[in-house]
C-alpha cells in the first residue's frame, strides 16, 4: 500500500524530476515563466505576493518550505497502485520518524496508528481485516477477527512486517524526491484555503490539470495539492507544519504481535 504521497497524486509537473514517469515533457504549459504585464502592475502597487517571482520560482520557494518542515499532517485521498482503490490518509508525521493517524482503503475499513521509536502500534477494524484476508479460510480470518478487531497491537517497525506501513511515517520519504527538478507553473489568484491566506498555481501536462496552493502570509508552504490526471486524480492537503506529532504509546491491552510470531 505504501507510495510517496507526492507520487501518486502524479504532480509531476509541480514537484519536478523526482516524479518522473507521468510527465510526456511536450506539453507543460509555460505561461508561469515570466510575470504578466498585470502582475507587474499590481507588484509595483505592492498588491501581490511574491512580488516579482515567477509561478516557478514560487514553486521552487513552497517546496523548499514544505520539505524543510519539521513535521506536518497530510489528509487526502490518492490512488493506490497495488489495490487499483482509493487509500484515505490523515497522518501527522515529523523527520524522526514518528507518526499518529489513519489509513483507510475506499470501503474496506480503516487501521489507526501509531509509530514512536522503534515500534509501530497498530489498531484494526473488522472491516479492514477482512479485507486483508480475502482468500484466507473462514475460519482463520474469523479468529483473526476476534483476536485483533478493535484491540491495540505493537510490533518492530523495522521488521519485515511493517516496513511497508512504516513508510507512511517518514516524512523524507512521503515526500519523496519533491526537492528536485523546476516547473513552469502559473500564477493564478489569490484565495483563502481553511482560513490561510493563499496563492492559486497551476501546471498543465497534456489533458491532465495539476493546481496548488501556497500560503502568502508566514513560510511559503505548500497547503494543498490536486491532481486531475486521469490516471492518478486525487488531493492532499498538508497543515499543522511545525507541530509536535501526538504519537504516544497506548494505553490499556496491546497485543504483541512480534511475540506471537
């Protein structure tokens, strides 16, 4: 189930070379690359944000910020590869590795967790444990039901067993290789985004329509993300950039699973 968040919206025209693989590179839309005449203008009024910058150079600034955060939550809702179904995040996550929240895939329930250190805490529904063993036999899957449904349970977070959900909680990798590469993005309005102040651009790659936000007041972070690419539409909005990630151990039984073998 594990992608990079970026990468699976396919923003590749956004976040540059470190996506490649959805971009034809013929038909990005270019108009970002230079200020407008009605930019300039309102520049020299000291109406705009980002005076002066282009929609690549601001790009090149969010991104920076974004990576740059200590911690942040992401929710959205993205494609997953493996399943061909819709995977249902809101993760807060920091660059030590730690996280707190919910991963969910389209109807097939949800696992709340929690990674601290070296163990990952994990707790499951009916719904997603059934679904994740589809195939079993039916008495297997019951037992499993009632032994997990609904109870906390511990295990390595480096062990084979959990790499791929670990990889949800590394900041480094979830946004992948946004760092590199340039855009042509362009500069659109400004709105509000959840009550932040924000600058509206956009890329184009053929048919499919990337748009972002930028906050305009404080650090340059990226708020949001949209993809309307056929192949990989979805949405990411990050937030709480900064904030400390309440992943604590839980509290009362936790069944270790590590233990169980």
């Amino acid at each position: 189930m594990r992608r990079t968040v970026l990468a699976a919206l396919c923003l590749v025209a956004v976040t540059g070379a470190g996506l490649t693989g959805c971009q034809s590179g013929e038909d990005t839309a270019s108009a970002g690359s230079e200020p407008s005449s009605e930019q300039a203008k309102n520049v020299k009024e000291n109406k705009e944000p980002f005076a002066g910058l282009s929609g690549g150079e601001i790009t090149e600034r969010a991104v920076a910020a974004t990576t740059g955060a200590p911690s942040l939550r992401f929710t959205g809702e993205i494609p997953d590869g493996e399943s061909g179904g819709t995977l249902r995040l809101d993760l807060a996550l920091d660059k030590k590795g730690d996280c707190a929240g919910t991963l969910g895939m389209g109807d097939e329930g949800e696992v709340e967790l929690i990674k601290t250190g070296d163990t990952l805490y994990a707790k499951y529904d009916e719904a997603f444990l059934r679904a994740q063993s589809e195939g079993e036999p039916q008495a297997d899957v019951d037992a499993v039901v009632e032994m997990m449904a609904g109870t906390w349970t511990k295990m390595s977070a480096t062990g084979a067993d959990a790499e791929d959900t670990a990889g949800f909680c590394d900041l480094d990798e979830v946004l992948g290789g946004a760092k590199d590469g340039s855009s042509d993005a362009t500069r659109g309005k400004t709105t509000t985004l959840d009550g932040t102040p924000a600058l509206t651009l956009t890329e184009q790659d053929g048919e499919d329509r990337y748009t972002f936000y930028v906050a305009t007041e404080g650090e340059p972070y990226l708020l949001r993300l949209e993809s309307t690419s056929a192949a990989d539409p979805g949405s990411v909005t990050f937030t709480d950039f900064g904030k400390p990630v309440p992943a604590e151990k839980p509290e009362g039984e936790i069944l270790d699973l590590d233990a169980l073998g």
